[in-house]
C-alpha cells in the first residue's frame, strides 16, 4: 500500500468540518497531543481572522496503558461526559493510535444509540490527509439529512473553513445566484446547528467548494438525488458558465443573468486598464498557468517573466468577478510600489 503523504493530516480536516458545527462536540480518540495540536492551531487561525473561537473539542487521553489494554472503555467515559451537555451530535474521530490498538469505535458509538453520535474515521497512517479528512467528516455527516421535497434553493458543500476568504466567497456565490432568482439554503458544513442538517435532502441543487468533493457529490447524489455542481466559478468566463450551468440543471433561462454579469464583467476590465501590459512573476514558478492567467494575459496583454514584478498566486484560486477584483487590486498595488 502507498502509504506517502503530501497534505496536513485527516484529522485536522475533519476537525475544520466537524467544530463548524454550532451546538455540537467532537471527541478525538487518540492521545492529548491529536486534540491539543489541533484545538491550537484552529483557534489560531480564526484568530488570525478576527474571531473569537473556542472548538469544542475533547480527547479520550489514550496513553501507554491504553495502547496494551486497549481505549474502548475510554471512550465510553468520554461519551458519557459529553452527553451531559446534551449537544446537538457529537462527533467521535479516530485517530492513529486509536486504529492501530484495534478498538472497536463503532460498536462501541453503537452502545449509546440514544445519543445523536457519528462516527468519522480519520485515522490518517495508511495514507490521506487534509483533504480526505474534510471528505470523511462530510459524508458521514450526511447521515443526519433527511429526504425532503425538493425546495428551489441550492446547498453549499464543503466550503473551506479555514481560508481568508470563505465569507467573501460566499458573498460572492450568493450574489451571483441571485441573478437567477436562487437563494442558498443550507451551508454544508459552516457555522450551522445539527439540526439544520435535516434539509440536507432538500435542496434542488449542490454546490462543491471545489472537485476534491466530487466524490461526496456523488454520494449525497445517490442518497438524496440532488444534482451537483462540481466547483464553485474561478474567472470571467468561468463565473459566466458557472451561471449557465446552474440555470440548465435548475431549469432556469440564464441569459439576462448572464448577460448582466457580462456587463458587470466589462466594467472590471475597464477599472484595470492601468495594468495593461505589465510584466509580472509568480516567483518561483514562471509559468503559472492555470487557465485563469491565460485569461487575464490575452485580457490584459499581461506577460509573466521571472524579471518582473512578483505578486502573490492564491491557492485556492479567487472565486467569481469579485475574487477576481480583489486578486487584480493587490496586484496594481504591489505594481506602484
């Protein structure tokens, strides 16, 4: 088995899904150090953006004795101290030492079935990592959805809690369905109670972050028969496809949407005309290429060369018009100085 590994670990993934959850809690089975690492690094970065965020977080304390006699009863405790709060769901994450002692998380998990408990396995030694942690969290958080009539509104899914930009990006994806008349109605996970993941299975449309999520596209598919979108729109005419897409999927003439996003487009071009011609580098890498510098080059005659003047390259690139406004400032700013 390839076991390398070339992301953060699952855990944190699944942690940055799991805490976005308002009323709930979530249980790392595993040592101290799983649940203090990433307790600190999760509230450092929502620090780092201006929030006052405290994850409810707590550790079953595996040690040695745990690793010979095994951390089921453990975990027993842990759950027991965790209901006293009555939280919306709790979530109960492995981890490695948990996996690789053999205890039983589900049978146990099983045991409390009066308790709304979901289990996500994130034990991450055998491979995965960030991403597959964010995916793991997702589906098995699907299972408090409930089948519903379809609504009219859209779901947002797996949006990325820990980037800068997610509440921009979700201004962004929110002001561009609404040229079609749609509203979001669920954002799956951020900052929601478990109980609105009932509606799960009522939304006509799901939007992905992006296509790592495609396999959890696919899944909620399957179990709730809700169409997907496999990426929120990077780019001029990205964002306009993006447009013509949710309109056909959703039975929608897109073409006043469409062309009023093309006008609001125009205007964007027109308040950058000053970085015509620009030279510019990516730093390390002089050809960044993704399609969306293609696009501004032809748009703006830019060239990249590793002469020029070097600007940031976001990763994850910016999402819609907007995102692209507020990349296309920092660059004009980082030009003058």
């Amino acid at each position: 088995m390839n076991s390398s590994r070339n992301e953060g670990c699952t855990l944190t993934g699944a942690l940055s899904v799991t805490t976005a959850i308002t009323d709930g809690i979530t249980i790392i089975h595993g040592p101290d150090g799983c649940a203090h690492h990433n307790s600190s690094l999760l509230h450092a970065l929502q620090v780092d953006s201006d929030r006052l965020f405290a994850p409810d977080i707590l550790s079953t304390s595996l040690s040695e004795t745990e690793v010979i006699f095994g951390g089921e009863k453990a975990l027993e405790e842990t759950i027991r101290q965790a209901a006293v709060c009555e939280p919306g769901v709790l979530c109960v994450l492995t981890s490695c030492v948990s996996a690789a002692i053999g205890d039983d998380v589900q049978a146990v998990c099983r045991d409390f079935s009066h308790l709304p408990i979901v289990v996500v396995p994130t034990e991450g030694f055998l491979g995965g990592g960030f991403s597959q942690g964010v995916e793991h969290a997702l589906i098995a958080l699907s299972d408090l959805g409930e089948t519903g009539e379809q609504n009219g509104r859209v779901t947002l899914i797996g949006e990325k809690n820990l980037e800068y930009e997610v509440e921009a990006n979700y201004l962004e994806i929110s002001r561009l369905l609404s040229l079609l008349g749609i509203s979001i109605d669920l954002r799956f996970v951020r900052n929601i109670p478990a109980a609105a993941v009932r509606n799960l299975g009522s939304a006509s449309l799901n939007i992905l972050r992006d296509p790592s999520l495609i396999r959890v596209g696919n899944a909620l598919e399957s179990h709730f028969g809700t169409p997907f979108v496999p990426a929120f729109p990077v780019g001029l005419e990205g964002t306009r496809v993006f447009l013509e897409t949710v309109g056909r999927i959703l039975g929608i003439d897109s073409k006043w949407a469409v062309s009023a996003e093309q006008k609001n487009q125009n205007r964007l071009i027109e308040s950058f005309h000053n970085i015509r011609g620009m030279v510019l580098s990516s730093g390390t890498n002089t050809h960044p290429i993704p399609s969306l510098f293609e696009e501004l080059q032809q748009i703006f005659d830019l060239s990249f060369d590793s002469r020029g003047k070097t600007v940031p390259i976001p990763d994850p690139l910016p999402v819609g018009t907007s995102g692209l406004s507020r990349l296309l400032h920092r660059w004009r700013r980082i030009c003058r100085e």
